[in-house]
C-alpha cells in the first residue's frame, strides 16, 4: 500500500475521527468553566492541528503529497503515539 493512500486512511478512518471527538469535549470543558485559559487554548491547538490534518487530505486529493511527505506524516505521527503511550 502506498504511504499516501496509509496516510489518508489513518486520518479519515482514525485520526479525524478522534480530533472531533476531543474537539466537542473540551468545548463542552469549556462552556462548563469558562475562565480556563489552558482549556481554551487547547481547543486552539487542536482546531489547528485538524485543520493541518483537512489541508494534508485536500493535498491527497488534489495528488499533491509525494510519498516522501507522507512519511515523514505518518513517521511523526508514530513518535506521537509512542510518546502518549509512555505518559500513560
């Protein structure tokens, strides 16, 4: 399998999928406590990172993301999941 077509899987499948998920719950965080700047500012974070996630699959789509990009994407996703594992 191509690392594009991996790459566009994982988030169509996975990835997406879990941002929204996180998304919608601290946004309901938030309404609940409303003065928490670090819950504010990690539903920034993560609105950013789903919208370089939605840019990376209108790339896939468009045939714009070389192999190579879409390695270094997925190589840096799994050092993400590594790292969240060994804090848990």
């Amino acid at each position: 399998m191509s690392k594009v077509i991996e790459l566009e899987k994982l988030l169509k499948e996975d990835i997406m999928v879990e941002l929204e998920e996180s998304i919608e719950d601290l946004v309901s965080q938030v309404k609940k406590k409303k003065n928490n700047q670090a819950l504010k500012d990690e539903v920034k974070y993560m609105r950013d990172v789903q919208a370089y996630f939605d840019d990376v699959l209108v790339d896939i789509d468009a045939n714009k993301l070389t192999e190579d990009d879409a390695q270094e994407i997925l190589d840096a996703l799994e050092e993400m999941k590594v790292e969240n594992q060994e804090v848990f």
